[in-house]
C-alpha cells in the first residue's frame, strides 16, 4: 500500500484525496499537485488498476507539463478504479463525481484521459449541474472535444515535422492506437509520412512499404481496439517498438520503454505520445545512443493547450475556434521542442533534464512570488 506521506517533495502533491462508493463499487483518487501557478488542472483516467501512485506520477507530470507551456493551471490528476467496459460506468463515474463535488471545479476540473470519453464529460456535468465541472465534453454541449479533434496526437506529428527537415516518406512507427495514437497517425500521413507499424492492446502490425492509415482509421471508428486484429496479419505486441523507423512514438502507457528496450530501437528519432513512457535509465542510453527524444511533457502538451481554451470558454456561450486552437497547439508545441532539443545538444545533457528544468524555473519563480519558499 502506498504510504501517501512518502509521496510529498519539495514541490507537492498538495493534497490527496481518496473516495469510494459501495453500492456501486467505485473506488477514486485525486491529487493536487502543485498549484503556485493557478488551480489544479488535469485528466481523469479509468481502469482497473489505477493505483494512488500512478496518479500521484501523473499529477506531477501535468505540474510541469503546464509550466512548459507556459500556461497558467496547476499540475493535477484524478483515477477511478473501475473497469471502463463496465455496463456499470455511467453510475461509478456519477459516484465519484458526487464524491468530489467539495473539491470539483472549485479547486479541480475534471479532463478526458485514459478509459474516458466526450460523453462521460458530459455525465459529469450533468450529475454535478455545472458546466465547468469537466473539460471535453460533446460540442453540442458547447464543450471542445479534444480527444474528438485528436489535438493531442496533432500536436505529437507537428512535434516531429519541426525537428525533421520534412517529414515526407519518412517512416513512423505508433505503439498505441487510441484517441493520441490514431491522430497521431492521420496527421503523419497528412504530412506525407509513410506510418509502418501501430499496435493496440490486441497486437502490432507492420508493412515496411506503409499501412492503410485511412483503413485503419475507418476500422477504429467501427470496432474500436480491435482494429488491428481486423486489418490482418498481426505480429506479437511490442515488436512495433523493434521495427526501423525514422520516428518512434510510444503512445500507450508508461515505462514501456526500460534501458533495455532502448539499446534495441531502431530509430533517430522518440517523440513521447504517452506520459512518462521512458524510464530515466532509458533515456540515459537513448541519449548516449545519439537518438532524439521529445520529452512527454514537451510533445503531447496538445491537450493541455486545448483544455486551456476550453477552461477558458467553459462558461462562455460561444464555441472555441477549433482552428485558433489548432494552430496554438503548432505554434506552441514546435517552439518548445525546438529549444529543449537545441539546449540539450549545448549543454549535453539529456532533453528531459532541460524540459524539467525550464518548467521548474516556472514554478519555483512563482513560488517565490507567493512566499512558499525563500
């Protein structure tokens, strides 16, 4: 079990909050990471093994991820112990909603990640009685549907086109097929990208001369993870991280890719789809091994961008511009993975070094400002 006093540093988690529900079987965390630049903002994942720790990883993750954009929320991430595939979800999202409405949207909003989707923001918003209450919900409800947009593996392909001299018959290789794997990989192919391999849960593919992306596509939207094992010819899930590649994108979960795994990739080239898919000895060697590495934080901001605009509009009767939207995810997004790879290269140290380091300099100087430290 984790002792939740062991989870606090110097810069948080603020606070904890844990809940539950017996008639329903809902068990939930929320942490609020660290605040000094504005109110805890971040995803809400599902699944069965959502553990205090985890969220805890991510919370931090969203501290410094918001502080690298250079907008001003605060790192935050709640998880729900449940089975998405439930028929029960709708009445364990609504419980634990109801059991967070002191902390939700006074010092929490609610946003789509992992085992969630536009609907359950909608859920939310409906049990709670406020709009506000969570971030991604349908347009017809005025929400911005950003897993919807796919503005997060948007933003992962304008990350990789920045630091390419083009993209064009350049081949990608996507460990994860989900809601940032599969934008990812329509917006490769809309900038000429050859994508030679995916994977999901049920397995990878790979074609050296280039996957039907607009099949692949047509299939997720019709039998969702299962798209895989419907285009054919399957191979043995993980063999998408081996396969050559010029771009690398793990976009499924964390600590997929170990210093083992790192010595064995065959790419120039990792941009971070997923959140903290890299363990700190793997990027140790994929540094030593001259490969570029576009930190998660730095690479998959996309959403915290839209979510920016979406927090912005929550109360606000008019729709966000989703080209507004997308074009702040380029400009943001290219800029920032131009100057953590260019400082890393100077300094020689690695990218992730550089990217905490700018968005820690954020923090802390806020924190300052606050008098929470000297």
């Amino acid at each position: 079990m984790t002792d939740l006093l062991q989870l606090i540093d110097e810069w948080g988690p603020e606070k904890v909050v844990t809940v539950s529900d017996r008639r329903s079987g809902m068990k939930g965390v929320l942490v609020i990471d660290n605040t000094a630049r504005g109110m805890g903002k971040g995803g809400t994942r599902m699944g069965p093994d959502v553990s205090t720790g985890e969220i805890a990883r991510l919370a931090r993750v969203m501290t410094w991820k918001w502080a690298a954009v250079d907008l001003f929320f605060g790192g935050a991430k709640a998880g729900i112990v449940f089975d998405p595939a439930s028929p029960d979800k709708e009445r364990a999202l609504r419980a634990f909603a109801r059991a967070l409405s002191n902390e939700v949207p006074r010092e929490y909003v609610l946003g789509l990640d992992m085992g969630l989707t536009e609907r359950d923001a909608a859920i939310v918003q409906d049990e709670l009685g406020d709009r506000g209450a969570m971030m991604g919900a349908p347009a017809s409800l005025g929400g911005l549907p950003y897993d919807e947009l796919g503005v997060t593996g948007f933003g992962v392909a304008e990350v990789a086109d920045e630091l390419s001299d083009s993209l064009r018959g350049k081949r990608i290789s996507i460990q994860g097929f989900g809601a940032v794997g599969a934008a990812a990989a329509r917006r490769f192919a809309e900038l000429g990208a050859v994508v030679v391999a995916v994977s999901s849960v049920n397995g990878a593919l790979h074609d050296p001369d280039g996957l039907d992306v607009a099949r692949l596509l047509a299939l997720r939207a019709e039998v969702g993870e299962n798209a895989v094992t419907e285009y054919g010819r399957v191979r043995p899930l993980g063999s998408e991280l081996l396969v050559a590649c010029d771009v690398l994108v793990p976009a499924a979960t964390q600590d997929v890719i170990d210093k083992d795994w790192a010595g064995r990739v065959d790419t120039a080239m990792v941009v971070e789809g997923a959140n903290l898919p890299t363990t700190p000895a793997a990027q140790d060697v994929l540094a030593a091994r001259g490969i570029t590495v576009v930190p998660d934080f730095i690479a998959n901001a996309g959403g915290v961008v839209a979510a920016a605009f979406g927090m912005d509009a929550r109360y606000s009767p008019f729709p966000v511009e989703v080209a507004k939207v997308m074009a702040a995810v380029s400009e943001k997004l290219r800029g920032n993975a131009a100057l953590v790879v260019r400082e890393a290269g100077e300094r020689g140290v690695t990218t992730h070094e550089v990217a905490r380091s700018l968005a820690q300099e954020r923090v802390l100087a806020a924190m300052r400002a606050k008098g929470q430290v000297t």
